[in-house]
C-alpha cells in the first residue's frame, strides 16, 4: 500500500502542475484542455512510459542465445527475488549504468549500458542487477517510469508557457485567471523545479532501500559495494547521453559529471550508500582511467553480442 499511495500522491501532485501551466495558458478554457491531457498522460505513463524510456535510450533486446552468461544472471537472481524473467536490455552507450522499468512485475524490464558490461566484473553485475531487481520486488520502479514522463510533460508545458508569455501569446492581468507575463514566466521555471523535487526525494530513499534488497537477493553486499564505487568514479567524469527527466531511474546519477547541487541529487551520495552495505567507511574509490583487464573481456562480450 506505502507504494500504491506514492504513487497516487505523485500523480495528484504532478497532474496539478500540468493544470496550474493550463491555467496559465489560457485560463478556463486552457484548464479545461490541462485536464484532458493530464488525464491522457496519467492513462500514457500507466500503460506506455516504460517503452517510451527504453526506446529514449536505444536500448536492445537481449535474449539467452544472443547474451547467455548476463541473460543466466538475471534469471537467477530473478528467482531468488520470487519474480517473474524480466525482458532484459542492453543500451549501446559507454558510461556504465543500468535501470528497472515497468508497472508491475510481470511487465518489468532491466536495462544496462554497454560501458557496464565493458567495466564489471561477474560479482559486480551481479550486484548491480540485484539492486535493479530490488526495485521491481520493491514495487517502486512504476512510480519512477511515471515520473520520468509526467516531469517531462511539466518541462514542455512549461517551455511552451515561457515562450509564449514572451511571444505575446499568454492571457494579460485583465483576463480571466490570467498572471501576466512576469508571472507566467515565474511559474513556468518553479513548476520544472517543484517536479523534479517530488523525484528527488522519492528517488533518494528508494535507491537506499533497493540497496540493502538487492545485497540479500544477491547474497552479500561487497559485490554491488564494488560496483557503486567504480560507477561512482565514472560518473564523476563523464556525462552520461540522458534526458534529465529519466535521471532518477538509474542506479547512479547518469549526469553527477555537471556537478549538481545536493538540492538536486536524484540519489544518495556513493560513499553513504557504500558504508551502509558494508558497515565501514568506503575505500577510496577505483580510477576511471584504466579498468583493466575486465573492461578488454567486456569489450569481447559486447563485440560477440552486437554480432
């Protein structure tokens, strides 16, 4: 039930923003059309936003003959957890990462880039599927696809607000449930801003929770340990090709390179997320210069699987 009234919450909250952006467009009547299209974007989150994210990034099918060793993982862990085979997919870019989506468990996918695959070590993707596994078992990656899309929606609402406040296109003081241009614009930069709020701190307190889920589904914590820490480094140093409204989705904050405030981490910080798995403060975290022998065998598996 927690989940099922996150969602609801989240859903009231970001479905308001879309009206307030409504409103603001053209009063009555633009309300009136921000209801349909909430509503339409409410059924689309629902039913289509785990495909939409997974095409976002090119993400590619991947079944056991194409990809044995990772496709055998998945299964197993994915039975370990009491879940259903997730479909699984492989994302053609070289910053390691990986998500969950889907509405349900039936319907849940895992994703991971090939710069994973190129990086880690078996225990490592282990854990790292493990956690994202620990998303669907925890019924929260339907909330996080929701987000991705309903907070999108809110960013090209509001843009379309902003330029046409600026155009002359919005409704003046004097009309009804008008703002004016200067208020128009004030609201088209606070409602991005609250939204990615809401994600933020959903995002936060699940990723501790799929954490420690995903150590007990895995079997031990040092794995997925290894694994934050080396993604942490990357992450550091290289932007990850993603739309800032699917951020929240990752296992670790796919844009950390553009140095977000705090305010704004979609996730907890490495080093905390380290001490909690292992109960000690973290070793300093691997170069991101050279991962070695492993990123050569990764390379090998990826060019096997893209054959």
């Amino acid at each position: 039930m927690g989940n099922q009234f996150r969602t609801a919450v989240l859903l009231a909250a970001m479905t308001a923003f879309i009206l307030v952006i409504g409103q603001l467009l053209g009063g009555r009547q633009g309300l009136f059309i921000a209801l349909i299209f909430a509503g339409g974007m409410n059924f689309f989150s629902y039913w289509y936003s785990d495909k939409l994210v997974l095409k976002m990034y090119g993400a590619q099918p991947i079944t056991s003959g194409e990809a044995p060793e990772l496709y055998e993982t998945v299964r197993i862990l994915a039975s370990r957890a009491g879940l259903p085979m997730p479909k699984v997919f492989v994302i053609p870019q070289d910053q390691p990462n990986a998500f969950a989506t889907g509405r349900n468990p039936e319907n849940a996918a895992v994703a991971v880039t090939r710069g994973l695959i190129n990086l880690m070590d078996r225990d490592e993707i282990e854990g790292v599927l493990a956690h994202e596994l620990a998303h669907v078992k925890n019924r929260d990656i339907l909330i996080g696809t929701i987000a991705a899309t309903m907070a999108g929606a809110i960013m090209v609402l509001a843009s379309m607000a902003r330029w046409g406040a600026i155009f002359g296109g919005m409704r003046s003081d004097d009309d009804e449930g008008g703002l004016g241009i200067f208020g128009v614009i004030a609201m088209s930069i606070i409602a991005p801003m609250a939204a990615m709020l809401i994600q933020m701190a959903i995002s936060r307190s699940r990723e501790y929770l799929a954490d420690s889920t995903g150590a007990a589904i895995a079997g031990r914590p040092d794995g997925l340990a290894r694994a934050l820490q080396k993604l942490g480094a990357y992450s550091r140093t290289r932007v990850m090709d993603a739309n800032p409204s699917t951020a929240h989705m990752f296992i670790v904050n796919p844009l950390s390179a553009q140095r977000l405030t705090s305010l704004f981490a979609t996730h907890p910080p490495i080093e905390e997320r380290v001490a909690r798995l292992t109960g000690s403060r973290p070793a300093a975290p691997p170069s991101s210069d050279g991962p070695g022998r492993r990123q050569s065998e990764g390379a090998a598996f990826w060019d096997r699987l893209s054959e």
